[in-house]
C-alpha cells in the first residue's frame, strides 16, 4: 500500500517542494527513510512514532519504507514531520482520502499529536502558489504568515486529531490577509524614539532627514557623548511606511529565521554587537540563514563603534552595498538573499574619543589615530553617501537648548520626499535615489552645465573618486526632492558636496 502527500524544505528564504512517498511492506517491522534526510527528519519519525497512539491513531505493522524525492535536495529541518505522517496514515487507510497533489503540507509534530510552529512559512505558501498548489495545511500558529499569500487556501490545525477532522471535511480555511490594510494601519512612531528628544547637532540631524529621504548610506563621527547613538536610533521613527512588496519580503526574510508570526509592519533596525561573526553579519551556516544585512532588508543596519567590527565582516559589506543582495555558497548548498538596507555606522575619531576636543583630553599619538582609523578601509568608506561630524556639545548650550523638532513633522517631508521618487521613477524603476545606478542618474539626476563645473571641479579639489562623484549626485537628488525641486540646482550640489571628504572629520 503507497501513501503520498506534498511536504516542502527550507533553503535559505526559498522553500523547495518535497514529494513524500509511503510504502507499506510485509516483514519485520522497520521504518526506513531515504532521500538525503537529516537527523532532525530522522528524528522526526521517532516524534511521529510516539504522537500516533496520543491521537487514537496506530503506527502500521510491518516494514514502513519512506521516500523523499527529489533525492538530491538535502532535507533539513523538522517541517516535513505532518507530511510524513499523513501520507503513513493514508497508506493505511486511517485518515479519509483528500487532495493531496493539491495540497502543501508542513508542521512539526509533538510527542503528544500536537504541531508546533516552524520556520519559513511564508517562503513555503509562495512555494506552494507558484506550484499550483490550491490548499496549505499547517500549525495554527504560522497561519497569520501563510494568510498573506492570495490565491492559496489556508487551514490552520493544532493537532493530528484537527488534520483527521480536516480528511472528513470538518475543518475550512481561514480569511486571507489584507495586507494594505494592515500597513495602513501601522503609522505610529515607537514610544521614546522621537527626535525631539534630540537636542543642537543640527547637521546632523539634517544628515539624517537626507538620509532617510532617500535611503544613503551615512556615517557619525564624534566624541563619546555626543549623540551619536541616539541619532542613529531615531532614524526608525522618520522612515515611510513599508510598501506591499516591501513588507512581504522583510517577512519572508523573518519567517525563514523563525521571528515572524504575521506580516512585518515596520520598517526592521537592526543593530548587531560589534563582535558578531562574519557568517552571522552576512549569512550562512549549516543551514544558510539570512544574515544581519539581510533582516535589515528595507530598514536600516546599524553599526555602533564602526572599528571594532571584524574586518573580513566589514569588507564583506562592500558587494552588498552596492548589488542589494548577496549569494551564499555552502557545502549543502547555495541561497541567494536581499540586502537592500540603509547602512548607518558611528565611530570616534580616535582609540580614546576626544581627538580634536577644545579641551585636549586626547592623549593619542598619530599613528595610534592612523592605525584607529585605518580599521575601516577607504572602499568602505567610499560607499558612505554622507560623513557627518558630531561635535560634542557645550554643556550650558545643551541646558538651555529646547526640543527639537518631532519626528512626526520630519517624517512628513520625508514621506513626500519618497512619494515623489516613486511616481518618477515608476512601477518598474529603482525604489529611491539611494539605488540609482549610473544609466539612472543620467535619466533621472541630470545637472546643468554650470552644477557639472562645480561638481567636477570640487571632487578633484577634494580627491573623490568617481564612485564618490556619482553618490554626491545622489543626494543632491535627494536634497531637491525634499525641496519640491524637480531642477537640481547648484546650490544642492554645494549641500550634498559638504557630507563628502577625503577623510574623517576630525583629521588633522
């Protein structure tokens, strides 16, 4: 007797479809599973083993033979537990038949029949959509993530016992997900991330308006205490709303590691320890999972203290920077993940902090500074569309100083800013100015003759590269859009060439 049922394997954020074959034999009992399976599918028949008779269901007498095709896809993980176990059940005749070619099936199994959530269930119901598949059955708890996908019915269960009920056709889909609507709905800013928090350090703030505007890359250099960290931090709240596309690949990148149960409303921030590795910062793994830069996917990477990063780390930032995503190649395979984030790093100017301080706490020598400094290496710091000094502020100017502006008004403008790149550049085009390649600059940031004079002229003064050439372009795109200017003029040349220097503000 043969069962068969559809399970699905996580590689990366793509799910791969997997065809579970049952076979049931005479001879002594045994249960065989071939098809490349790893020890948590391995184990997961144990866990079908014991979650059987807590169901009022039995294991099969005889010898059990388990096919896993395709056979050179390696089978990782514990979703393929609840394929397994219908398509056993099937073989035996316990369970009333159903669809199964038309249905994807995924869900770990407790020792007691009941089901556990899993990772990627999401890249598992667009798996299960483009394969023609009509119906999902999984644990009740991933359903919100599955519910996002149109055209797939899903059918939440919580136990064998459910999936029984679901083959006598006592179970039904739930509602699908109106996605719009729930990020219509998300546009508060977060409690105690409100720039008016924030006091002076007017250059910087400007710096982080542009920033946000069009998605730059931007570094703070300064003292410790300066404001560095609280600036970086606010930046989540001056961000626009994610988009439809935009918020279903943040989830998918969070549902494949496990933090998703539902759909990712906010744009992510996130802020990694200077001591994570190289494979945690850009992915990888036995079992390739999306790195650091990739769940900053459509938000924003924060890198604090900006030297003390590994270097392979740091350099490895440069190709992902600038493709928006980064392949992965792994002995058990390869996964392609997206990186297109918003790189935003501090740093004092020296080991100690106070270099160019009025009071001449700096106690560091120049080559203490130079070897410093010379952590992060000039491609690095070429990709960086601003460099921000953040001067310490004088104690009596900072007591006397009011709130700043609130982020709800800085967020206004940025949002209109977005809203204007986006009818520009068009369903098709780049998403900001802060993506714009080089074909895209000569269409949609043309400068006139005389910005194109002071533009060339000031980068040879200044030793800027040609890359560095093309990044000024780009904010001073991003400038005349938060201006309502459709003309890049000179004067947002002249603004954007002040957040582009040869060195660290502080050198000297």
């Amino acid at each position: 007797m043969l069962g068969c049922s559809t399970g699905a394997v996580l590689l990366g954020i793509d799910a791969h479809l997997i065809e579970v074959e049952v076979d049931l034999g005479g001879g002594l009992p045994r249960i065989i599973a071939v098809g490349l399976p790893d020890a948590a599918v391995r184990e997961g028949i144990d866990r079908i083993r014991a979650a059987l008779p807590h169901s009022r269901l039995r294991l099969p007498d005889g010898r059990i033979t388990i096919n896993l095709a395709p056979a050179e896809v390696p089978k990782q993980g514990s979703s393929l537990d609840l394929a397994i176990a219908v398509a056993l059940l099937l073989a035996d005749g316990q369970i009333e038949p159903f669809d199964t070619r038309a249905t994807l099936i995924a869900g770990e199994l407790g020792l007691d029949g009941s089901l556990r959530p899993i990772r990627g269930a999401l890249p598992l119901a667009i798996a299960a959509r483009e394969a023609g598949k009509r119906c999902f059955l999984l644990p009740a708890a991933n359903a919100a993530e599955a519910a996002l996908v149109e055209d797939l019915d899903v059918v939440p269960l919580t136990s064998l016992a459910d999936l029984a009920a679901y083959a006598r056709g006592e179970r039904s889909a739930r509602p699908r997900i109106d996605v719009a609507a729930l990020l219509d709905a998300e546009s508060t800013i977060e409690p105690g991330s409100d720039l008016a928090q924030v006091r002076g350090q007017a250059a910087a703030r400007r710096a982080l308006e542009i920033a946000a505007a069009g998605a730059h890359h931007l570094l703070l250099c300064g003292p410790p205490g300066a404001g560095k960290t609280m600036l970086a931090r606010r930046l989540a709240g001056i961000l626009p709303p994610l988009r439809t596309r935009e918020a279903l690949e943040v989830t998918r990148v969070f549902s494949a590691v496990g933090l998703a149960r539902g759909l990712v409303t906010r744009r992510p921030f996130r802020a990694p320890h200077h001591g994570i590795s190289f494979a945690a910062l850009t992915g990888g793994g036995r079992r390739l999972r999306p790195g650091e830069i990739s769940l900053a996917t459509h938000g924003v990477l924060y890198l604090d203290e900006l030297p003390e990063f590994r270097r392979d780390a740091l350099e490895a930032l440069r190709q992902p920077l600038e493709e928006g995503s980064i392949t992965v190649v792994r002995m058990c395979g390869a996964a392609t993940f997206p990186t297109e984030f918003s790189l935003i790093a501090s740093m004092n100017p020296c080991p100690c902090g106070y270099h160019g301080s009025r009071d001449g706490k700096c106690g560091c020598t120049r080559r203490e500074i130079r070897r410093y400094r010379g952590r992060v290496s000039g491609p690095l710091l070429d990709r960086f569309d601003l460099v921000v000094d953040v001067p310490a502020l004088d104690l009596n100017s900072f007591a006397a100083a009011g709130p700043g502006e609130p982020s709800a008004s800085v967020r206004r403008r940025v949002v209109a800013a977005r809203d204007r790149q986006t009818r520009r550049f068009g369903a098709h085009g780049p998403t900001c100015n802060g993506r714009l390649g080089p074909a895209d600059l000569e269409r949609f940031a043309a400068i006139a003759a005389e910005g194109r004079r002071l533009l060339v002229a000031a980068c040879e003064r200044m030793g800027l590269s040609a890359r560095a050439f093309d990044r000024v372009r780009r904010v001073a795109r991003t400038i005349a859009d938060l201006e309502g200017s459709e003309r890049i003029g000179t004067e947002h040349l002249a603004e954007a060439l002040q957040y582009r220097t040869r060195e660290l503000p502080g050198a000297g």
